[in-house]
C-alpha cells in the first residue's frame, strides 16, 4: 500500500485567502520543492543520520535565507510569509527545516539584531545565498532551560578574546562557516555573542550520536579550549541576555510553525490512510473512532494555523511581545505533539515505518517541543507576561 502524501494540503478554514497573493506564491515554491525534492528522498538520510547536503543549492536558489530581513541581499519576507516557509518545510521534513531554521533564523537573526554594519555586510550576503552556512551555539552540556547562566567564558587577550567551555545540541556546528558562540564576559559578567570562524585553532565539534528524532540534522558537541576571536568577531550589539532573548523571541514565532506543518502532514497521511486502508470489509474512515482522531486533529491543526497567522501579522505590526510568541510556541507544539501521536495511531504498524512517512513526523515533533524553549519555559514566559510575577529568574 503506497500512500500520497502530497495530495490536498489541508486548509479547512481557507486561510489562504487571508494571505497575500505575494505570500502564497513563496508557499507554493517551497511546498513543490518538499513534494518534489524532499519527501521523496528524504527517509534513507533520516535512517542514516546523514544531511541532504545536495539539496542546499536548490534551496538556495528559492531565495529564503534571511527570511524577514531586509536588505544585505536577503529576501525581506513578511513574516506571515516566513512562518509558512516554515511550516511547508516541516510539513516536508522538521530536519531539512532546522538547518534552514539554525543558519537563517538563528544565526543570521543574530548578527542582524547584534551585528554592527560592519558584520552585517561582511556576513549575510553570502549567508542569504547558503555559500557561508551559520550555527548558533547557547545551550551546553550543564544549562539548556536555565541560559542565561551559561558557563563558557570569554577573557579578553590583546585585540580579541579567547573563548573557554562547550556547547551541546548545536545545529550544524560540524560543517558551519561560522558559529555564533554566547559566552559570559570575564569583565563584565554580561552575556556577550561571538563569532567563530570554521577552523578556528581550539574548536573542536563532535556530531551526537544516536538520537531519536531529526535523525537527518547533525548537531553537535562543541568543546573551545582558548579558541582565539578578534575584536571585530564580537557581536558589537550583545550586551546581555536580553539581547540573546530578543533573538530567540523572533525565532520562537517560527517554531509554532514548524509545529503546524508537522500537524499538518500528520493529519494529511492519516486522512489518506484512513480512506484507503480496509479492515472489517470497509476503509478504516468509515469507523466513527477514526473520525473522531480525525476531527480532533483537523481541529488542532485549524487552530494552530490561525494562530499562527495572527502572531506573525503582529510581528509584521512590530507589536508581537514576548508572551505571544511564547504561547504560540507553547500551545502548538504541544497539540502537534498530540496530532502527530493520534495519526501514528491511525496507522497502526505502519505508523512506526519511515516508508510512510509518519514515523518521521512523530519523532520530530520531539525534538520541536523541547528546542527554543521547553514547554515548561515558555509556559513560564506566558506566566510573566499575563501575572507580571516571574517563577523563573
Ligand atoms: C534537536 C535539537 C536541536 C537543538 N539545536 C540547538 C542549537 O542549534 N543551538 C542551541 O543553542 N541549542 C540547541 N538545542 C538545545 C535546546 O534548546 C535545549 O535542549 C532546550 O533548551 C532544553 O535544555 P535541556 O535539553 O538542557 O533540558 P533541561 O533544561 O535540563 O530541562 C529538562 C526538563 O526540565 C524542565 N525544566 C527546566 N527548568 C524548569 C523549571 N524551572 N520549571 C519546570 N521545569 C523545568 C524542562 O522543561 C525539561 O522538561 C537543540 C536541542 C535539540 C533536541
């Protein structure tokens, strides 16, 4: 039994007609680019652990590196037409899409926020074309929730630093051309942002083995023993965490859709499971049970659209805050996680094969609900936000 996954993209509550003509035509770009490019191919790498490597200059040539910024020859998405670049690329693969997400939200989001000019020009153009592929390294080995208490350190030597300590889970930091690097300032205490160059004498990244979810996207262990970074590497705007946190803000509204595009697919494999697959003499949709998982998943994965369509036309308002993004993040990843578990149901064994492609899905979506802030961190943002009582420091 072959299923069709690139049929009929759901839209039950016809969003598209709430997004612009503009919007929509990068959606159908890089929907054919999954169907076409990624779907087909993209299970033996997610068996292997390897990274399509080869689909890097047709991904380029889409033009969405940099997403919403403007200028340095980046695209200058709205950032509704951004969230759906990320929810097609999770609906085709969530790994595909964090190595887009690493080097394009998270490491150019960062020297455009942090940078001076000076960095910006050096570094986005040949960003925005994926010749020069960025990571971004917060988390380590002994903080991930709690990163505003990072341990690696910066100590100032001549006309540079030199950067001491490890970094775990950082998305393409075995390959990267360059490696946005948070450490604490020896002088000031403050969190500052540095930029490692590959090769840098004392950087060391060890792919992680062994996981269970993004098989495709490498991540890596980094240990930095005296790394030495120029003056004109450091970030000339990251002051503090709060700068760190504004970076993360931007890119946690594109998480919730990454959550809905991994719902989406759920709920499509399903769908077309449901109608084809035959038990008891008859398609296993003509079962009230499997109408029912259906429904709720079809109703998670509307909601989740929605909601996602509202959060990025305030952040295209510049009024998104903190909160809103973090409950966006929050609520969608945790119904995805729920979506993803129902279709995996709804295809019994077959559900547990990469060959129909939910597999995938359901073991992604683990790793969307725990990265950019847990479900219990973001929760506590939203907490802030609407008591004006902070239960984390
Ligand atoms: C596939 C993948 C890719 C990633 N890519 C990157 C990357 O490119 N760059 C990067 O810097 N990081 C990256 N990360 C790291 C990610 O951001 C962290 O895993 C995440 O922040 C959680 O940190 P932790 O895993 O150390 O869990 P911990 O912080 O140890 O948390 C463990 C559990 O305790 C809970 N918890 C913690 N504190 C509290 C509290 N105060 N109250 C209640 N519960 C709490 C958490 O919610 C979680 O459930 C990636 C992670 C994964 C899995």
């Amino acid at each position: 039994m072959t299923i069709e996954t690139t049929s009929r993209p759901i839209d039950f509550y016809q969003i598209d007609e709430l997004i612009s003509e503009g919007d929509r035509e990068v959606r159908d770009r890089v929907r054919a680019f999954c169907d076409d490019e990624v779907i087909p191919i993209i299970g033996g790498y997610w068996e292997r652990a390897e990274f399509p490597f080869e689909l890097i200059p047709k991904l380029a040539e889409l033009g969405l590196a940099g997403g919403t910024i403007q200028g340095y020859g980046c695209p200058g998405l709205s950032s509704v037409a951004n969230g759906i670049v990320s929810m097609e690329l999770s609906r085709g693969d969530g790994s595909f899409e964090t190595f887009l997400g690493v080097t394009s939200g998270l490491a150019m989001g960062t020297i455009f926020y942090c940078g001076s000019e000076e960095q910006k020009q050096r570094w986005l153009p040949s960003m925005a074309k994926l010749e020069t592929i960025g990571a971004f390294g917060l988390t380590e080995p002994n903080v991930g929730s709690d990163a505003s208490h990072i341990q690696t350190t910066a100590r100032r030597s001549g006309d540079g630093w030199l950067l001491n300590g490890e970094k775990k889970w950082i998305g393409n930091a075995t390959f990267a051309d360059v490696i946005v690097i948070w450490a604490r300032n020896q002088e000031t205490n403050q969190i500052n942002g540095f930029l490692v160059e590959k090769g840098s004498p004392g950087f060391d990244a060890q792919v992680i083995g062994g996981k269970i979810s993004k098989r495709a996207l490498i991540n890596a262990h980094i240990t930095m023993t005296d790394v030495l970074v120029p003056e004109s590497n450091r970030l000339q705007k990251a002051n503090s965490f709060k700068d760190t946190a504004n970076v993360l803000k931007n890119t946690r509204y594109g998480v919730a859709w990454e959550a809905a595009g991994h719902a989406m697919a759920a709920f499509e494999i399903a769908r077309e499971y449901a109608m084809q697959r035959e038990q008891f003499g008859r398609p296993l949709a003509r079962f009230q049970l499997i109408q029912e998982k259906l429904v709720h998943m079809l109703g998670d994965v509307t909601t989740m659209q929605l909601m996602c369509l509202r959060l990025s036309q305030l952040r295209d308002a510049g009024t998104m805050t903190e909160g809103q993004a973090s409950l966006a993040k929050q609520h969608c990843c945790a119904r995805a996680r729920h979506v993803v578990a129902l279709g995996r149901e709804i295809l019994g064994g077959n559900g547990i094969l990469l060959e129909y492609h939910m597999a995938r899905h359901f073991a992604d979506m683990e790793a969307v609900y725990t990265y950019e802030g847990t479900n219990e961190i973001n929760t506590m943002v939203v907490g802030r936000e609407v008591t004006g009582q902070a239960a984390f420091v």
